[in-house]
C-alpha cells in the first residue's frame, strides 16, 4: 500500500491510475473511523472541496 500525491486539476485534485488496482480510504476527522472502497477498474480518482467529494471512475 501506498499514498499517492495528486496532481492539482483546477478545483479538484486527480490521480491518475492506470495501472494500479487503487482503494480509495476515507479517514473521518476527530474519530478512528475508516471507508475503504475498492475502485476496481478506475483510471482517475478525484477529490474536490466546497463541497467536499472524492470519487474514481
């Protein structure tokens, strides 16, 4: 497992992951809770702010 760093794209910011089989960790401040999705297939994940949003596809 590893971390990666984004690429900034505008008001998100995008990894691109073409051949990684990427999870996507949500970590929820002020608690120990986790989501882990398995973004099987993606090529690009993607976090934005305002609102807050993360996805792949």
């Amino acid at each position: 497992m590893t971390d990666l760093i984004p690429a900034p794209a505008g008001v998100v910011d995008r990894w691109d992951i073409d051949r990684i089989d990427p999870y996507l960790v949500c970590r929820f401040a002020g608690t120990a809770q986790t989501v882990t999705i398995h973004e099987k297939g993606a090529k690009v994940c993607e976090v934005g702010d305002k609102p807050f949003r993360a996805g792949c596809r």
